[in-house]
C-alpha cells in the first residue's frame, strides 16, 4: 500500500478555496493570485536558514565545489531551470551549478513519476559528478517524501558532499541545512506546481543571486559579469557601462570592443584610467570583485 502522506501540508485541504469550481473567472485569478501571497512570507520567514545554507555553500565553492540540484518533477524542473539561468546571467561555467531531475532531460517535457519512487535513481549521476567534499547537493521535494530525492542525499552525503533539502512540508529527513518554506495548503489540493512552486523558485532565485554576489558577480545592482551572447545581453552590458562610468553609448560600445565583451574589465579600466591588461590584473588580485578592484 502507499504511504498515507495526510499528514503533509501540501495534501491537505485549503479552507479558502473550497468552492473553487464555482467561482467565475474573475474570481478564480483574484482568490488564486491572493493565495499565492503564502509563498512570499514563507520565504520571508525561511530567511535565516537560506542564508546560513548560502554561506556555507559560498565557502566551498570558494575552494571548488559545486552546486547541486536534484529535484522529480515540477522541483526538478525548477532546480535544472535554476542552474541554466547562471551562464548568461553570471558569465558562470555550466558545470558550477547543475540541475539533476529524475528521468533525465526527456523530463522536462514529459513527466516521469514512476521515476521518484526509485530511492537509487540519482546514483549513476552522482557518482560520474565525483563528488567530493567541497560540492553541495540540495535536494529539492515540495512534500518532502520523494524517494528519487532522499535516496539521493543520503547517496551524497556517503560521498562527503555537504546535503541541504527544501521542502514546503514539517517533515525533517536527515541532512546538513534544512529549509522549510511553509506555504500550507494548494489552492487546488496536492497541485505543488502552484504555491509551493512559487515559494521553491522564488528561494532557489535567492541562492543563485546571493552566491554570485558573494563570488564578486555584482557591482552595486547590476549583473557586470553577464555573458554578452545576444543582442539585449549587450545592449544590457552598454547601458551598465553608460552608468557606472558616466560615459556615451558609444564611448561605452569602444571599451566593450577593447575587452572583448568583459563588463567588469571595461568598467576597472575606465574608471582608473588603465590598460585592459592592468585591469585584469586589478581584478585577477581581488577575486574578480569591481569594487574591491576600485
């Protein structure tokens, strides 16, 4: 028999929308919008927990580790979505963070339960990562039960990588950081696609963003270490050297041109008035951090 999962907030009834079926359209996106307000406060509340998770995930990759995800499903999703965000965003290498989902890439489009109930699903994929102790794998499962997920911590943890789970449920598997975003009942009962899935993407936006910030990927606001690949990716990086050196458009096109498309270069050599050299020098001595460079 399967597990009697009743219990899990996620499964439980949500007394807000309990006529669901007979609201007009109007209200159907009022109360479903309204509803969903839960996962910003529960992210809200997680925030200590997802910053010391953030530091210590920040120190080993400081000496070369990796992030990463292992998720079925819709959490799956999410986390492989996360990872592919990083390249264009913090001109990251793809192996830095990597998005495991239980039945490969085919589940992206396609879903693959029966997958999850497999507690040794991610072993092959683990084992040709090599973990060592320096990676982190953060396991990611909405009702916190999914075999395919625990089966991979704990498949982690034997190969010395730091475990963190993100869950929107109560239950606590055994793991390094645990993050509980509590964001109750679906307003469609069990569908974790929606509110639990706000809370997990709006969390796994903050650890990448927070990560990077620390590695030096963000000078003030702005994204200086995005990787220029399409037209409004380098019309992006012209306007953040327009306003962090207070230069012309095409004043700010010629310093792209003389770094090859590298932001952080562009904006240490205009702002001390050095060779592309020099500023890479500069940067090479701080980690790649523009403000400590200036």
């Amino acid at each position: 028999m399967p597990l009697d999962r009743s219990h899990i907030e996620t499964e439980k009834q949500n007394k807000y929308t309990m006529e669901l079926d007979l609201c007009d359209t109007h209200e159907l996106v009022s109360l479903l919008a309204e509803d969903h307000q839960q996962a910003i406060v529960a992210v809200e509340e997680a925030a200590e927990t997802i910053a010391i998770f953030i530091d210590a995930l920040t120190a080993r990759v400081k000496r070369g580790g990796r992030l990463l995800y292992l998720g079925c499903g819709t959490s799956g999703r999410l986390g492989v979505l996360d990872a592919a965000e990083c390249p264009p965003t913090f001109q990251s290498d793809p192996s830095l963070v990597v998005g495991l989902i239980a039945g490969g890439d085919r589940s992206l489009k396609k879903s693959s339960e029966e997958e999850e109930d497999k507690p040794d699903g991610a072993n092959i994929a683990l084992v040709e990562l090599n973990l060592t102790e320096n990676d982190t794998v953060l396991g990611i499962a909405a009702g916190g039960t999914t075999p395919w997920v625990l089966g991979g911590l704990t498949i982690a943890k034997q190969m010395g990588a730091m475990t963190g789970f993100l869950t929107c449920s109560s239950e606590k598997p055994s793991c390094d950081h645990l993050i509980q975003l509590r964001s109750g009942a679906e307003p469609l009962t069990g569908s974790t696609r929606m509110k639990a899935a706000t809370a997990t993407k709006l969390t796994l936006n903050i650890i990448t963003t927070a990560l990077f910030t620390r590695l030096g990927k963000v000078y003030g606001n702005l994204m200086v270490d995005l990787k220029a690949s399409n037209s409004k990716l380098q019309d992006r990086a012209i306007r953040i050297l327009c306003r962090v050196c207070n230069v012309e458009r095409n004043e700010a096109i010629a310093l792209l041109e003389l770094t090859s498309g590298e932001v952080k270069v562009a904006i240490v050599m205009c702002k001390k008035q050095v060779d592309v050299e020099t500023a890479k020098t500069l940067l090479e001595g701080v980690g790649g951090n523009v403000r400590a460079a200036l």
